[in-house]
C-alpha cells in the first residue's frame, strides 16, 4: 500500500521521517533559536559595573590654602569581588542549559508522535486494503445470486441483501480515506511543511512495510534510563545552586575605587607654596550589604524549591514507571487477542468456504454465509487495530526505558 505525502520524490521510511522533523519541525527550530538566545546571556554579566564620572562647581570659592577650589572632576570604579560576577553568568549559562534540555524532550516527544502517526496511517491502509480485497469475492456472489435468480433457486433479497453489503463497506472505506487524509495533515505539520495543495506535483511516495513497523516486545530493563525528562529536574537544582551561589557572592561587600581631580586658581593676595597647584585625590569606597533579609528570602526560596523539585522528580519516576507497567500489560493482552483473533479467522475462513460451496451449488443459506463474512471482516480489522496497539504499548516502553 502507498500513501501520498507533499514533500519530494523518494522513498522514505519512519526514521527518515523523525530526521527530517528534527530538522524542519518549527517547534524544534524555535527551542534552538531559544537556546541560542540563552546563551549570550551570560556576557550581560562578565563586565565590571560602568564607571561613574561626577563632576561639581564652587559658585563660591573654597579656599584651601593654596588657592580657591574652583571646579572637581571625579570617577569611581565598583570592583565586585568573591566571584560574583562569574557567580551571575553562572546563573544564566545554567538556565540556557535548561532550555537545552527542553529541546530534547519536545525532541523525544515528537519523535513519539511521528512513530504514531506513521503506525496509524499503515493501520488504515491496510483495513482499506483489506476491505478492497473483499469487493471481488462479494461481486462474484452477488453474479451467482442473479444467476439463481433467474432460475428460481434463490430470492431477490439475496442480491439485495448483497447490495446493502457491498454499500457499507464502499462507505466505511471512504471513511476510512477521510481519516487517512486526517493523519496525511498531522504528519505534514510535526514534519514542518504544508498540507497538500491541488495540483501540486511535488509529492513524496511513503511506503509503509509491516515487518519493519510492527516490533517485537520489548524487554523492561530493572532500571529507569536517564531521560531527559528526569535531566531536566536535575538541570533545575543545578540552576537554585548557581542562584544560591550568587546570592552568597553578593552579600559580601562591594569595593569601589575612585579618583577626584580639583581644579584650584591661583592666590592674588599672597603667594604660598605651590599656589594654584590643582589637587588629586585618590579615593576609596565600601558598599556594606548590612540589610540582610532580602539575602535570607532568597535562601529560602531556594530551599523550599529545591524540596519541591525532588519530590517532583520521584512523582515524574512513578509515573514513567506507571506507563511502563501499563504498556506492557497491553502487549500481554493484546498478545492473547491476537492468537484469538487469528484461531477465529481460521475457522471463519474454513466455514465461509464450505457455506459458499454449498450456496454456489444448491443456494441455500445465504443469510449465514453473509453474517459469517460480516464477522470475518470484523476479526479481521481487530487484529490489525491489536498490531497497532502492541505497536504503540512498544514505542511507549521504548520511549520511556531507551
């Protein structure tokens, strides 16, 4: 079976599909372009504080013994010291490093969709393969029904009857093609291109193969891998350290070292040593950080959620722990399912061939043979929907225990 995809002219299997989303998803290229933007943050903090330049007049000259002071220029440098400066880029490289580990769960996670997506689309054109595959088998009853007939060896109903039949499974087959439409746009969207456009011939021919699609159980390992989605409550307390690092380095004092140059006129009425000399003033300043609550608060935010970040973290591991557990409950029943199905199938197909003999040959029970045919085609459809299901509970385990 071939399903049609606007993309290019090749043919693609699901991993080629998940590359191609890695590349072109929008949602995936943002979280870079977030990360990236991330990480330039951490120059906003490796420069000193900019200098303070002051200056002032004397509307009325204060004499300093060598002359009146007329004018003062003065700079001040701020000289953070215990590193925190690196402490506050510190902060801001951690946080970036969170947004990374958000790509590679939205990575993880469309990857999963894909995989569904792709495992659905091969579910629905194999039950329109399926239902296609009857047609002929059911048009050659409807022949051998018109045939007796004509000879009065069977009734009306029976090619009505036949009719009806035939119309359900033209009708479910076009439902069928509508949700196959459905899961085409889906698909378009997580890989980043448009849906089909009408006379648009640049189209990519996706061949769906079931022995490649449908895996074998997994086995659960007895320990949980690392998963991103635990990095990233790792990821979180590395950011309240950093932010308690900083926040430690800033309460310390901070130093400032400046220079005053004053400009001072020459005496007129005597003439001392060095008069009108201008004078240099180095200077010294402590900003003493003796408020401490805010200090204190921020030691305590921290705390509490690094508390909280633990325990969401175990909540997180049950829960991964859970879908596993679900997942392959599912595969066992639905292993059970499919050995049903299958010793169903087979007696179905045996009894459906002696009933169609002996309707061939003498016309009778019909209705049986219909009912029966009904029932086949339900089994049928079972057991592909229960392949998928398996299908499914093994990209669930896989994507939770790698």
């Amino acid at each position: 079976m071939i399903l049609i995809v606007s993309v290019s002219v090749q043919s693609q299997s699901v991993d080629t599909l998940v590359n191609k989303m890695l590349r072109d998803n929008p949602m995936l290229e943002a979280l870079r372009k977030d990360y990236e933007s991330a990480t330039y943050k951490e120059g906003e903090f490796k420069d000193f504080p900019d200098p303070v330049i002051s200056t002032g007049f004397y509307p009325f000259a204060a004499d300093a013994g060598m002359g009146p002071q007329q004018l003062k220029i003065g700079v001040t440098q701020s000289l953070p010291w215990n590193n925190v400066l690196a402490n506050r880029a510190l902060v801001a490289r951690e946080e970036a490093d969170l947004l990374k580990v958000q790509y590679r769960i939205a990575e993880e996670d469309l990857t999963l969709r894909i995989q569904q997506v792709y495992a659905q689309i091969w579910k629905v054109d194999r039950e329109i393969e399926l239902l296609q595959d009857r047609i002929p088998l059911i048009e050659a009853w409807s022949r051998v029904s018109l045939s007796k007939m004509s000879t009065s060896q069977a009734g009306a109903s029976d090619v009505l009857q036949i009719q009806v039949f035939l119309n359900e499974i033209n009708n479910f087959i076009h439902i069928l093609e509508n949700q196959q439409k459905s899961y085409r746009i889906n698909l378009h969207r997580l890989l980043g291109v448009e849906s089909e456009i009408p006379g648009n011939q640049n189209v990519l021919f996706t061949e769906l193969e079931p022995d490649t699609l449908i895996m074998k159980p997994v086995e659960r390992s007895s320990e949980i891998s690392q998963l991103p989605d635990l990095d990233w409550y790792d990821q979180e307390l590395e950011v309240s350290g950093a932010i308690l690092e900083r926040n430690q380095s800033e309460g310390y004092p901070t130093i400032g070292l400046g220079l005053e140059y004053v400009i001072v006129g020459k005496r007129k009425d005597e003439n001392p040593k060095y008069n009108g000399r201008d004078m240099i003033m180095p200077m010294l300043s402590v900003k003493m950080p003796i408020y401490r609550e805010k200090y204190k608060a921020v030691r305590q935010i921290e705390n509490a959620r690094q508390a909280s970040i633990h325990l969401k973290k175990r909540d997180k591991e049950l829960e991964i722990q859970e879908n596993i557990e679900t997942a392959l409950l599912i595969l066992k029943t639905e292993q059970e399912n499919l050995k049903f199905y299958k010793n169903q199938i087979n007696i179905l197909e045996r009894t459906i061939n002696i009933l169609n003999t002996e309707y061939s040959t003498q016309g009778t029970k019909f209705d049986e043979l219909l009912k029966l045919h009904n029932q086949l085609i339900d089994f049928s459809l079972k057991e592909l929907d229960s392949k998928i299901i398996m299908h499914t509970a093994n990209l669930t385990i896989k994507r939770w225990n790698p």
